[in-house]
C-alpha cells in the first residue's frame, strides 16, 4: 500500500514549501484543489482521484523520522493502522506514501465539518442530537479496541460529521496497540481531554479513551469542560436528569480503575440516564402545568357560557357592573376547545428530553 510519489526533478524537502492552495503537489492519480486545513504537524487538502472521478482527502506530513532499523516512521504507521480499519464511524483510508520526504495517505473526503466547528457556533446540543453524536464514537472506540488499538486523542477536532449528521473520528497519529504499551511510555494527547494515566506515563489501555469520551459528553452536555476536579454536571445545566451525574462521574475518574471499562457501557448508561425524563422534576411539573392547563380552560369557557358580563350594552354605554344570568333561550357562540396545542406542548418537552445544554 505504501508507495514513493514520483517527483522527477522537484526536490521537496518541506511540505511547507507547497503553496497554500496545493499548487506544486503532485501526487500520480490525484487532482489537488484546495487546501483545507493547514496545521504545524501537517496539511490536508481536498483532491479528486482521477480514476474513479471522486473526492477524498489527503493529509500531508511535514515531517518524517525513519527508525535506524529501516522500519516505517511513526506517520506511514498511522496510514498502515488506519487502512485496516473499516467502521462506518471510521474515516476511511484509501492509499498512502511518500513524496520528497513527506508522508501523505489518502483518505475518504467527509463533506461537512468537525464537531468543534460546530460547537463553536452556539448551536444548541439537544439530548438526541449530542446522543447520537456519543453512540458513534463509542461504536467507533469499542471497534478499535476489539482490535487491539487504542486512539489515544479523541476531541472534537477529531470527530467529523458529514453533511447528515453522521460522527467519523479521525487522526490516529498516536494511536498504539494494546500490547506495545507500557508503563513507561509517555503518550502525549490533548490536555483537558487527555486521561490522567496518559499525561504522566502511568500505562495505559482503553480506558484512557473512555475518559476522552467521557470529557467530549460533559462538554457537549453542559458547554463546558469538566476540568480536573469534576463539577457536577446539573449545576451547569439544570435540566439534566439526576442520574446523568453518576455516570459521567464515573467515566472521568481520575483513578482508571474506578472508571468504565468500555466505551458501549459509558454510553449505555448514559443514555438510560438521559433518557429517564419522566423522573425528573421539570418533566412532572410540565406535566403537572399541561393537565392542569387541560382541565381549567373548559371549566372557564363553561362558565363563559352561561355568566355574560352586563358592564356594557350593545351599544358600548355603561349599564349595571353586576353580572347577570343569561336568559334561558340566549345564545352564547363559543369556538371548540383547542387542545391540540397544549397535547403539542407535552410531546414536544417529552421528545425533546431535558438536557439541552447550549
């Protein structure tokens, strides 16, 4: 899978001296267009390969270090690790090697945005939506891990969504196998996202990326990041279930031993928590607020029916203030009670669950 790009007689020694729109790249096969990202560690573009006419992306290395023994570099291993991976909550790698020096594989073009894009927007993160978002990347975790590999820097720069909402992670360039990790290694991940055994080269395994997960829910919960000493989630957004507490408590222990040991568990129990709405104080007293609302307007149009104010006649003049009783053959019109708004109301808060966080 891996191969030299033929460069004839460019000498590229940098990736940083490729121009920012891609020009002066050329890679057998593709078509660059544009520069989509430009980072200090590396540059991806947006490309077209040429034989099947579709467009994927190509992330450049701008640095490359060979073992003395001739083994790939740590940027061919993250091109070799990902084109075995295969999960619809995966980018895809398709091809990889290497140009002037620089390593480049070629991955699937993910049409949308990242979740840190989004998030930085304000949108709000309905329960569903943040759910939906968490399933996927713990689908993703549990399929790495079932492999062997641990990812080791998920954060929401490293979580794609396509244009239909569906969560890829990407940027395995730390990621290690189970077995290679000792004690001993210090595996640099991201900081507020990064597990405690991680950051001090403590060992770890796949609970470091639960914790990661674990961060990534608060944060998409409550806005926040949950920092080194866990605030409770509920003081920062005070429609979140009771429950939601303990579990995200317990995916960020700082103690990996007191922590979920599988990235489906954390979800699961989160989504139990979540989703047990009816527990909560706000949905008994919207509840509460909904039958009450139900039951009191027909009893106020009834009695419309049959009390009709004498403080103005048909004329508009001032007449009696005291109210009087409607003769028996009057007719009072009176429009069908309208319940559809308020049953509208209940389904709504219901579907929405508590839990939207900003």
């Amino acid at each position: 899978m891996f191969r030299e790009a033929d460069v004839s007689d460019r000498s590229l020694s940098s990736a940083q001296e490729l121009e920012a729109n891609g020009k002066g790249l050329e890679i057998p096969g593709y078509q660059i267009e544009a520069l989509l990202h430009q980072g200090q560690a590396a540059s991806v573009y947006k490309a077209r390969q040429v034989a099947l006419d579709r467009p994927v992306a190509i992330k450049l290395l701008h640095s490359v270090h060979r073992e003395g023994n001739g083994h790939p570099s740590s940027q061919q291993h993250e091109a070799w690790l990902r084109a075995k991976l295969s999960h619809p909550n995966i980018v895809t790698v398709y091809d990889a090697g290497e140009i002037g020096g620089n390593v480049y594989f070629v991955m699937e073009y993910v049409a949308g945005e990242s979740l840190r894009e989004q998030m930085r927007r304000g949108q709000p993160w309905r329960t569903r939506r943040a759910l939906s978002v968490l399933q996927a990347v713990a689908s993703a975790l549990d399929y790495i891990h079932a492999r062997g590999l641990l990812h080791l820097d998920l954060k929401p720069e490293n979580v794609l969504l396509t244009e239909t909402g569906v969560a890829k992670i990407t940027d395995f360039g730390i990621s290690q196998w189970i077995h290679q990790v000792d004690g001993a290694s210090m595996l640099w991940g991201t900081g507020d996202y990064c597990a405690p055994e991680q950051r001090f080269g403590l060992g770890v395994d796949r609970r470091a990326d639960v914790f990661s997960l674990a961060v990534l829910a608060y944060e998409l919960l409550t806005g926040y990041l949950p920092g080194r000493v866990y605030i409770s989630a509920r003081r920062r957004n005070r429609f979140l279930p009771s429950g939601v507490d303990k579990v995200l408590a317990k995916g960020l222990a700082r103690d990996k031993e007191e922590r979920y040991d599988s990235a489906g568990v954390f979800y699961q129990d989160l989504a139990e928590a979540l989703l047990n709405y009816r527990q909560h104080p706000v949905w008994g007293s919207l509840a509460a607020l909904g039958i009450a609302a139900l039951v009191a307007i027909p009893l106020l149009v009834e009695r419309s029916l049959w009390f009709v104010p004498s403080g103005h006649g048909s004329s508009g003049s001032p007449t009696d203030t005291s109210p009087s009783v409607a003769p028996p053959d009057s007719r009072v019109s009176a429009q069908p009670l309208q319940v559809d708004p308020f049953r509208k109301a209940l389904r709504d808060a219901r579907d929405d669950k508590p839990g939207d966080g900003p």
